[in-house]
C-alpha cells in the first residue's frame, strides 16, 4: 500500500499539476534556476534515506522528461551546450529544439491524452521497478519494495508534487479556507448559550442529547458529524449558517 501511494503520488498528482496549470515539464527541467526550490527538495528526498545532489535530481528529471526535446545527440554536444553562449553563437538547430520541446511541453501539460499517456507511461515504468523478496517459511512475510533507480526517480517526482502543487500558494488557500469553514461549522454546532445542537440533524440532535452532561462525548459527537461530510455539503452546511444567500429551508440536512 505503501508502494502504491508513492506511485500515486509521483504520478496522479504530477499530473494534476499540469492539468491546473501549476507547472509544465519545461518548468521541471528549469528547476536549476530556482535554488530555493531546489535545496528543499533535497532536502525532502533526502531525508528518505536517498543521498542525492542538488545535481543529480536534475540529472533524473532530464531522464524522465528530456525525451520532449528530441535531441540529437551529434550537435555540438547535445541541448545543454546551448545555454552561455552569445546570442549569435546560437544555431537554428537550438531554436528548432527550444521550440519542438516548448510545444511539447506545453502539450503534454494541457492536453488530457498526452498527459494520460504520460501518466501511464511512468506508472508502468515504476510498476517494474518492484522487487519481490519471498519469505519461503512464512508467506505472508514476504515483502515488496522498490529498487534503487526506480526509488530515486518515485522520490523525485513524489516530493516535487508536494512543493509545487501541495506545498503552493494557491492550494494553502484554499486549505486555509477549508480550516475556516470546518472551524465555524464546530463553534456553531457546540454553542450551548444558542442552543447550536439544534443546528444538528435530528439522529446527531439525539447523540447530543444523551451527553448533555459530558462536554468531551458531545464535542465528539460534532466532530463525527463534520468528519462525516464531503467537501461539497461542508461548503452548503457554512453556508447555511453563514451565507448572505442560503440554500432553502425546504432542503433537508
């Protein structure tokens, strides 16, 4: 389960950052530019046991998604030869893979079947990179794990979807606002001198009831309630509460 989560993560949620836009491949391949970056994300990785360079994950990112570029391998040293050089020095053969590798990342990052074909291309990948270590006595013993190349590039991958995606602007706000929510919704329902259990529905309203004298049972029975809502009802429930415009009283809880 373990392995499976790290694949998730190294894949699924890579992919959802270019779906929103947070990152294209382009922008991973650039990721020298940004040392801050950078340094957490070796920081990251590397408190997984995996001792690696600053150098070095870039070097991995080049495997996973050089391939964009398409690079032949007989000019002038290849695509990273390019970079230092006088504008004049610049050939069209880098100007053709600047742009062949600019379209594909831009593909790649906005277009569902190339990012799906992307995403199943890695999770194979990382699929056959799993070693399986029998215990012969005890066969429920036995183990799985992931070999070290494979290790390395889940890691990757996996702690680069936090920074970028988990770990971005954009996504804490709506965390920040997710935690607003949740914590007026229980400050609501708690609220004795408002009598705020009948904000309940009627099964939550009776478990209330039967710890009137016990804060710490009914303070657990409003955390179950809220535990048990999707984002969306969260949302509609504060918005009840809260909301210039709330839905229709003839709307059950």
């Amino acid at each position: 389960m373990d392995i499976a989560d790290d694949i998730a993560y190294a894949t699924y949620d890579l992919e959802d950052a270019f779906k929103a836009g947070f990152v294209t491949p382009i922008d991973l391949l650039s990721l020298k530019q940004d040392e801050e970056l950078l340094n957490e994300l070796v920081r990251r990785i590397n408190k997984e046991n995996i001792n690696l360079s600053g150098s070095e994950i870039i070097d991995k990112l080049y495997e996973i998604f050089g391939g964009i570029f398409s690079i032949d391998e007989r000019a002038d040293g290849g695509f990273s030869k390019g970079f230092g050089v006088g504008f004049n020095s610049i050939t069209s053969h880098y100007i053709e893979t600047l742009t062949r590798g600019y379209i594909a990342s831009r593909f790649l990052a906005q277009d569902g079947f190339d990012r799906s074909n992307f995403t199943s291309f890695l999770i194979d990948r990382f699929i056959s990179g799993i070693d399986f270590f029998p215990n012969e006595e005890r066969p429920p013993l036995s183990n799985i794990g992931l070999n070290d190349d494979i290790k390395i590039e889940v890691e990757v991958l996996k702690s680069l979807s936090f920074l970028l995606l988990i770990n971005s602007s954009r996504v804490k706000v709506a965390e920040y606002r997710g935690y607003e929510i949740i914590q007026k919704i229980f400050e609501a329902l708690i609220d004795d001198q408002k009598e705020g259990h009948k904000l309940l529905p009627e099964d939550f309203r009776n478990l209330y009831l039967l710890f009137k004298d016990n804060d710490d049972q009914k303070k657990r029975v409003v955390c179950d309630f809220i535990a048990g809502m999707t984002d969306r009802y969260a949302i509609e429930f504060y918005g009840r509460l809260y909301s210039e415009n709330p839905e229709t009283i003839f709307k059950s809880l």
